[in-house]
C-alpha cells in the first residue's frame, strides 16, 4: 500500500478528539449511499414502467401500422400488399385486422368494446396476445362455426359475466335507418376463450373474433382497416415504415408504434429527467458533507501535516492523502447504495409489493428493473462528485507551511 493510502486509512479509521468529524463522516457515507439507492430505484421504475408498457402495447398492436391516411371505406386492395410487405427486411409477419367498436352483453351487464378480426386458420399468424390464453381455446375462431366464436379480455369477461361456453351478445353500430329511427343489429357469439394481457384497457375492452365474422358485424364487404407489421427489431419500424409507405401508394400511411404512444414515450422520458436532477441533490448535499469533513480534518491535522512536509512529503502527497480519504468515503456509500438499491429491487419486484390502482394507471403494480449499465455510471457520477469535493481541502493542505504550523509547538 502506498503512502498516501496507508495516511488516509489511519486518518480515517483513527480516534479523533472531535468527534463531529466522526459524525459527519458517517452522515456524508449515509448521503452517498441514499442518493445512489434512490437514483438506482428511480431508474428501476421508469425503465419497469417502459418495458412493461412497451412490450404489452407491442403484444396488443404492432411495429407498424399500415392505415388510410383519410379514413374512409378501409383498405379494399389488402390482398395484393400482404405478400409486397411480406417481403420487406425485418418483418416478420403482415396481419391484416379490422377494427370496430361495439358494445357486448352478456348475462349480467353490456358495455362498449374494440371488436377485432383476424385471420384465422394454419397458416394466418397468431396474435401476440391470444398466444397464451387465460381459459379456452384458439381453435373456437374458425371460421364456419356457429355460432362463431369471440376471444374476449378477462376484465371484460369478468364485468358482463362471461365465461367460455356461454353466449355474448354483440351490438353492431351498423344498423339500418327505419322511419322511426336508427336500429342497431344484435348478433350472437359464442365465448371460447379469455385472454390476459395485465393492461387493464385491453384486458376490459377487447374482443377477437375471426375475420369474415367481424367484416359481417361491422356490415362491410372484403376489406380491413389496418395491416400490422411485426418486426425481428422493434427498433428497425422508422425504416421499415419508410419503405412500406412507398409500396402502399399515397392513400395509406405507415405508423410506427413509436408514433402511436409518443405521448406515453415522452411523459416517461420526461420523469426520469426530473428524478434524475430532483434525486442527484442528495448526492450533491453528500458532497458538501465530504468538504466539511475533509477542511475540518485538515485544520485538525495541520500540526501532522506539517511535521510529514518537514519530513520530506511533497505537496502532491499531501493532496493524494485528502483526495483518497474523499474517494475511501465515496466508495463506501456507493457500495452501500448499490447493494441497497439492487436490493431493493429485486424485493419489490419479485413479490409486487406495491400495488396501484389499474384502472388509473394500465398495470395493478410498480414493476422494477435495474440495470447494470444504470449502477455503473450512477456510481461513476457519484465518485465524480466526491472527487470533486476534495479538491479544495486538499489543495488548501498541500499549500500549509511547517515553520508557521510549528511555531508554537
């Protein structure tokens, strides 16, 4: 060990006559650590709230969306683009769907609902959200059966009282003008299957059905109104709805899922900004901590410093001595905090300790995710700071002269 280190330690480690020093050395160690475990938190959060979000909405939509830039009659020459954007770099497979809402009833309550339509049969992609059913099976949507078959979401499920086997009511929009008003049709579906999504907006409002029941629901011919597009990297959409926006023609734009939930995207780039300033004057208060310690240090050690100059220690020695005492306090509460902070993670996210409200906030829990990369340059910033702390004290120690320190010893 070097010198500077072995000085340091005793510094540190030694009974002090005042113990306020003492003190406030453990107060900045506690500092360090709590700005370090809140910041690594903090991140956990908005990037658990990112991923889950992301991924569950990517699971429920697309990459890409392919729409009417003007929304008409939907999309009548869908058979012809399918096997085009088939061919694009990175999707993995072209969906086309229809849209629609509806309301549905069932034995208990009716209330208004998304209607879905999608391929059915061998070779038509399965949905990312009817991949893992709740109760039921994918089997029920074929088309031909009747009555035919509705996938609905478990919420939704749960308040109209439906359950796979029983009978739904589904009310189409699309009614027909009378003299004595608007009539709405009513067509019978049977339930086979409830899926889970864990956003409670899809889970209470989505329904899947096959195609051709959908397009006869909502009283259209062989068209869709959107054609999804799934990618091997969710990163590649921009590009890859460039590219399929020049081979649908000018009546149909392509929509990115960056696109459709920019307003999400923004709002938790933004609170991981404010958390990141709001978090970081912890660590800044630390360091303020970490110069009161070190200039009270070097008043009480001016005598010893002096006698170690007059020994033969050079300036840049003396410096070393309080910049390493910092960077020893530093470390220790980074340490602490990241394994506070990793810690603590891990505990409630393991076990969902903290619950929300779903119908406020999409999910029914805080989900957590540290990442390594995230403790890395938070305990970088950390030492940074308490680097920069010593500087002062120990530029101010390296400056003390023997004769004057001495004198009256």
């Amino acid at each position: 060990m070097r010198f500077e280190w072995l000085v340091a330690v005793r510094y540190l480690s030694a009974k002090r006559k005042q113990t306020v020093i003492s003190v406030i050395t453990v107060i900045s160690v506690i500092g360090i650590a709590a700005g370090v475990a809140s910041l690594i938190i903090a991140l956990a959060i908005n990037n658990g709230f990112r991923s889950t979000l992301q991924s569950t909405m990517l699971n429920a939509t697309a990459h890409v969306n392919i729409l009417e830039r003007q929304p008409l009659y939907g999309i009548e020459n869908w058979q012809e683009l399918v096997p085009k954007l088939q061919r694009l770099p990175h999707v993995t497979s072209v969906t086309p769907t229809l849209y629609g809402q509806i309301a549905i009833k069932g034995p208990q309550l009716g209330q208004g609902a998304v209607l879905k339509g999608v391929l059915t049969g061998r070779d038509a992609p399965t949905p990312e959200l009817l991949r893992h059913l709740k109760q039921g099976s994918l089997k029920g949507l074929a088309a031909g059966s009747r009555p035919p078959g509705i996938i609905v979401g478990s919420k939704l499920a749960q308040q109209a009282g439906l359950m796979p086997g029983s009978v739904a009511s589904v009310i189409s929009y699309q009614g027909k003008l009378t003299p004595l008003g608007p009539t709405y049709s009513v067509f019978r579906f049977r339930v086979v299957g409830t899926f889970e999504s864990g956003l409670y907006d899809l889970d209470s409002t989505w329904a899947f059905t096959n195609l051709e029941e959908a397009q006869h629901v909502l009283d259209l011919e062989d068209t869709v109104n959107a054609i999804e597009l799934h990618l091997d990297d969710l990163f590649a959409a921009p590009e890859v709805a460039r590219q399929a926006e020049a081979i649908a023609g000018p009546k149909l734009i392509a929509s990115t899922w960056m696109e459709q939930n920019r307003s999400l995207l923004n709002a938790l780039r933004l609170e991981k900004a404010v958390s990141l300033i709001t978090v970081g004057l912890i660590e800044l208060i630390a360091a303020l901590n970490i110069l009161v310690v070190l200039v009270m240090l070097v008043m009480e050690k001016n005598r010893d410093i002096a006698i170690l100059i007059s020994m033969g220690a050079r300036q840049r020695q003396i410096r070393r001595i309080f910049i390493v005492q910092g960077l020893i306090i530093g470390c220790v509460g980074c340490l602490l905090g990241l394994a506070a902070g990793y810690s603590a993670c891990e505990v409630l996210d393991r076990f969902r300790l903290i619950r929300l409200d779903e119908e406020v906030y999409a999910i029914n829990y805080v989900p957590f995710k540290a990442n390594l990369l995230d403790g890395l340059w938070v305990a970088g910033g950390a030492l940074l700071v308490s680097l920069l702390a010593t500087l002062h004290p120990s530029r101010n120690a390296a400056k003390i002269m023997p004769a004057e320190a001495l004198r009256y010893e």
